[in-house]
C-alpha cells in the first residue's frame, strides 16, 4: 500500500537497510561501551560511520543520500536498534539479511516514515 502512495518508498527502504547495515557494521568494529558518544572517540566514530556511509551510498543520488545521513546523525539510536533487530532476525531465521531486513523495516515503517520525513 505504501508503494501505491509513494513511489519512492521501495527506494527509501533500501537506503535505510544500507543505513542499517553500516550502523550494524561500525557497531561490530568497536568496543561495546555502555558509555554513550564523547570527545575524541564519539567524533571519530561519527567520522568513521559518515565515510562508511558515503561509500556505501555512492550510487545513491545526492540529495537522497544527504537526507539518510542526516536522518542517521538525528536518530542514531533509532538506526542503531534497527540494525540490532535485523541482526537478531537474520541470526533466527538462518542468515537471509534482505528478508530479515524487509521483516523489521515493515515493523518498525512508522517511524521510519516520521524519522526520513523530518518530523
């Protein structure tokens, strides 16, 4: 239904489950601190996730992609608990990551909507 309303929905989707993926990804390449973002460390790590971003996101056009790593830098924990849920989901249903991903993308398309809207 949503893609009958929004062309562009299939589109949005694949760009919040690269999101996801890079979140998942830089998540992986640290420490796990309970500790949140702070000073040197909190800055590299947003540098690092940008350029991940930003490679992962080349063939995505501009304007699209500088909206997603907005919508990411906003909303980190909201990107972060979606790339945990897809995990969880990929690890329980035997390692499909598209199906995993489109599962929790549906679940969490509310907020999503809101978040990739700016409101």
């Amino acid at each position: 239904m949503l893609n009958k309303l929004n062309p562009f929905a299939k589109k949005q989707d694949d760009l919040a489950q690269d999101a996801a993926q890079v979140i998942e990804n830089s998540n992986n390449a640290t420490t796990s601190d309970p500790v949140k973002k702070k000073g040197i460390i909190g800055g590299l790590k947003d540098k690092a996730v940008e350029k991940m971003l930003e490679k992962q996101l080349a063939s995505v056009p501009p304007a699209q992609r500088e909206m997603l790593m907005n919508a990411i830098k906003k909303n980190p924990d909201f990107f972060e608990r979606i790339a945990n849920k897809i995990k969880e989901e990929q690890d329980r249903n035997g390692g499909n990551q598209m199906a995993a991903s489109m599962k929790v993308m549906r679940e969490n398309q509310g907020e999503l909507m809101k978040i990739m809207s700016g409101k």
